[in-house]
C-alpha cells in the first residue's frame, strides 16, 4: 500500500487509480496494453500499451530532444537546399528543352535546304546525320535527367517517411512528457514541475512548427511532383517531336537518294552529250586536217594532171604536126608515086644534089618529130582514174566538214537561243524587282547583242526626274542593293525555298537599307529569308527575331519580342 497524507488525497487518486503495483517490468511485460501498472522500479504502463518513466525517462531527456530538433532542422535546410537544386536542374532542364526545340527546328530548316542545294549533298547528309545524333545525345540526357529527379523524389520520399516517423516518435515523447510531468505535479507540485509544463509547452510549439514545416514540405513535393509530372509530359512532347524529326529526315534521306541518283544520271548523259560533242569537234578538227592534207595533195595532184595536161596537149600537137607532116609527105609522095626512079647510073649529075637536099630535109623532119612514147596513152588513163578518184574524196570531205559546221551552228545557235530566253526572264524579273524598290525603271543590257557570248553585260537604270546612267555611275549602296536584286532576278529563273544572307546590308545607308528590307519583305512571301544583320531597319520588319549574345561558355541564343 502507498501512505500519503490525505489532504494530497485526490492527487494520489488521480495517480494510482486504476493502477496495478508490480515488482518489476519483465514479470508484467504480458499485461502490457491491456491494464495501467506501475513497478517498483518507477515503470508506468498506461493501458493504450505507452511506457514511460523509470528506466524509459533516463533514455529520454531535453538534451538529446534539442539535439534531435537540430537534427531535424538541418535535414529540413537540406530539404530546401535541395529544393533549390531541384529548382535550378529544373530551370536547366527547361532551358536545355528549348535549344532542343530550336536546334530541331533548325535541323528542319537545314533538310529544308538539302532539298535545293543538290550539289551538296553529301555535306549536308554528314551534317543531318550529326544533328540527328546530337537530338539523340540531349534526348538520352533528358532521360538520365528525368531518372536522376525521380530518384530525387523517391529520396525525397524517404526523407518525408523519416520526418514523419521523426514526428510520430516526438507525439510519443510528448506523450511520455505529459504523463512524465503529471506524475512530477501530482508528486511534487515543484518548481520543477512548472519548468517541465514550460517544456513541454515548448515542445508542443516546436512540435506545431515542424508539422507546419511538414506541411510546408508536402505542399512543395506536391508541386515538385507537379513540375515533375510537366516535365514528363514535356519528354514525351520531345521524343514524339524527335520521332517526326526522324520521319521527316528519312523522308528527306530518301529525297536526297533520288536527287543523288538523278543528278548523277544527268552528269553522266552531260558527260556522254559532252564526249560526243569533243568527238565531234575532234572529228571537225581531224577533217580540217585531212582536208589541209588533202588540199596539199590536191595542189599536188593539179600540178601534176596540169603538168600531164600539158604533156598531153604537146603530145597531141605533136601528134597532129607529125599527122600533118605524115599527111604532107603521103601527098608529096603520091605526087611521086608515078614517077619512076631512075637507076643512080642513069641519074643526071644535076638530079643527085637535088634529090639529096631533099632527102636531107626528110630526115630533119623525121628528127623533129621527136622519140614516140608509146605509154602515154596508158599513163593518160590512170592519172585520169586517179584524178577521178581524189575528186570523189574531196567532194566527200567538203560534204562532211558542210555537215559538221552546220551542227556546230546548229549547237550554237541553241545556246544563244536558250541564253536568250534566261536573257529575257531574269531582265524581266530585274525590271519588276526594280520598279518595286525605286521610283523608275531598270533593265539589263547586252553590249553585243548579235553575238551576247562575245560581249559583256550592264545594268542600266533611270530613275524619276534624272537622266538614265549605267551601274558604273551609281553609289556604293545603289551599286549594292542594284547587285542583291541582280541574284534574287537569276534566283527567280529556279527559285530556292529559303536564303541565307549575312550583313548583305552592312553598304548600305538608313535609305537603301529601308529599301532592302522592304525587298525582302515583298520576296518573302515565294521564299524564306534567314539574315543575319545589326541593323535596325532590316530586323524591325522581321517575322521572328532571334538575338546572340556573348557569354564566357560562349554564344547564346536569346529570343527577343518584336513588340518589345
């Protein structure tokens, strides 16, 4: 039984009400939750199953509960700083986002440009190829990002479990205080008890302020979670855009294939249009050749058939004077034919000298006569076959070189042809960009128009109220911007989907600038204009704006707002 002087009646009442003594804790550990006992050792054991004092308070004490409110501060400052660090790998994460953004859309711009320019090809498929990889590398980045942040949370997590478990072991430790510090009043009624009560008010507030602290916490991991679950989302967004961007350059590789495989087609009919062209100008340049051989020849052969000719016209006057002699001397001897010859020995002394004059002049005749070439007749025949023959070839020659020199004019007269009508287009194209720009016309012009390979070209311009003057007379800037609307005239023959222009405008004063902005303007409603420029009347007129700034990483993509 416990004595107690009875004026503290009620007090002890309160306390060992309903209250079983025992020895000690271990025989009564089988009665715990269930009855409200108390040992001789100072163990009490409240019938919800709670223990306190005894060897319970000397494990407990205000010490180490301040030690255990530093310990949870510092974790709730970890908390925030992790919080922060969330909040910037966040900010990161966000800005990352958006280069991945604008480097896909200018992955699309670039395929865009693959389209056109045929001739590069194989750069920009290198170059497709390494901003497909680098879509690839920051898409894995944002995966071992978004990994990492869910770690994050999962340890943010476990830190909320161990806060809240810190929280439920402090309702316990209150809970012993209060029935620590009941006992203490009930039997004490001290200073000490007052200082208990004081406390234990002070842990309840702290106790107030970590579950507000608590809550604090749980509302920013709602709010993590919510930037968490945006950021997912944004992933997906990412790699959905990151498959369209595949789609999109297998389309263009496939484009790209076929644009390699037509021009190669067309470069290998050029080079065999451009063979069959060298062979013909070498075919031409063999027969001028053979033609100079054979004029050779033919001079040859002339001096030779004028020389026979000649041989032969002295044969047949020869052969016509021995004719004619022949003839004479069958006449002169049919006058003798009658006549008898007297024997010598009967011839007078004054016949002989007479007889022998004349048989001397005979003779002389004979002589003149010359050697008879009884060849010429067989000679005459196959000079004159021969004659015919290199006649035939030479006509045959000419007849060719006619036909090489009428395709070659034929060719000739196609490409001044074609040239002209590309002539005509671009000057139509240079007027209408002209009459746009400036208050008056302008117009190409051919020095040498019969022959436009032989000549040069000028621009010749007359503005409103001033007499007309050739491009050797205009300013720098007119000289400038007159050039840009030269290109962008040539352009409109084959026109290109998008261009690229840096500092085309850096000659040009504020007039002409104001000029070539509203060109470009006017020019980007058939074609995409990307400039690169400082100066305010260009870029004031631009659809988008986007700024570069220079930082210690190095360049920096800032967009900026028109309106602003």
């Amino acid at each position: 039984f416990v004595e107690y002087d009875e004026k503290y009646a009620k007090a002890f009442q309160y306390a060992f009400g309903n209250t079983v003594l025992m020895k000690a804790l271990a025989p009564a550990e089988q009665l715990v939750g269930k009855i409200r006992f108390v040992t001789m050792e100072g163990d009490l054991a409240e019938s919800s199953g709670l223990l306190s004092g005894g060897s319970a308070s000397e494990k407990i004490n205000a010490l180490k509960l301040k030690a255990e409110l530093d310990e949870c501060d510092k974790r709730l400052k970890n908390a925030e700083a992790a919080h922060k660090a969330v909040l910037q790998e966040l900010d990161e994460l966000h800005e990352k986002v958006a280069a991945g953004r604008k480097a896909h859309a200018q992955a699309e711009l670039k395929l865009k440009a693959i389209e056109i320019e045929a001739r590069a090809v194989e750069e920009e498929e290198k170059r497709n190829a390494e901003k497909q990889s680098n879509v690839s590398a920051f898409l894995t980045k944002v995966r071992k990002e978004v990994k990492e942040l869910e770690k994050q949370c999962v340890q943010g997590d476990e830190e909320r479990s161990e806060l809240i478990k810190k929280l439920s072991e402090l309702n316990i430790f209150s809970l012993e205080q209060k029935e620590k510090i009941d006992f203490e009043k009930e039997k004490n009624y001290g200073v000490a008890v007052k200082e208990k009560e004081k406390h234990l008010s002070d842990l309840r507030i702290k106790l107030s302020e970590l579950q507000n602290h608590l809550a604090a916490l749980q509302t920013q991991y709602d709010v993590y979670e919510k930037q968490f679950k945006s950021l997912e989302s944004q992933r997906q967004t990412a790699e959905k855009e990151d498959a369209d961007a595949r789609k999109t350059i297998a389309e263009a590789d496939a484009f790209i294939k076929k644009s390699t495989s037509d021009i190669r087609e067309k470069q290998a009919e050029l080079k065999t249009i451009s063979g069959a062209l060298k062979e013909l100008y070498d075919k031409q340049e063999a027969l001028e050749k053979e033609i100079a051989k054979l004029g050779n020849g033919k001079g040859k052969t002339e001096f030779e058939r004028e020389k026979f000719e000649h041989e032969y016209n002295q044969f047949n006057v020869n052969k016509v004077r021995v004719e004619t002699n022949l003839a004479n001397a069958k006449a002169e001897y049919a006058q003798y034919e009658k006549i008898e010859v007297p024997n010598a020995s009967k011839l007078s002394p004054v016949d002989k000298p007479e007889l022998a004059a004349k048989a001397k002049q005979a003779e002389e005749q004979l002589n003149a006569l010359g050697a008879v070439n009884l060849r010429a007749v067989e000679e005459y025949g196959q000079r004159a076959a021969d004659f015919a023959v290199q006649k035939q070839r030479v006509k045959q020659l000419f007849d060719e070189r006619e036909a090489v020199i009428g395709m070659i004019n034929e060719i000739e007269g196609k490409k001044i042809n074609t040239f002209m009508q590309t002539f005509n287009f671009v000057n139509e194209n240079f007027k209408r960009l002209f009459s746009q720009v400036f208050h008056g016309t302008g117009s190409l012009y051919l020095e040498n128009k019969e022959n436009p390979f032989e000549g040069g070209l000028t621009i010749e311009a007359k503005l409103e109220g001033k007499e007309v003057k050739y491009l050797e007379l205009m300013s720098g800037g007119e000289k400038s911007l007159v050039a840009l609307m030269f290109i962008f005239a040539i352009q409109s023959h084959n026109p290109s989907s998008i261009y690229i222009l840096d500092e085309a405008d850096a000659a040009l004063d504020h007039e002409n600038s104001r000029k070539l902005a509203q060109l470009l303007k006017q020019l980007s409603a058939e074609s995409q204009f990307l400039v690169v420029s400082h100066n305010q009347n260009v870029y004031r007129d631009a659809d988008t704006l986007v700024g570069v700034a220079m930082t210690k990483e190095g360049s920096k993509l800032v967009e900026v707002k028109l309106n602003e």
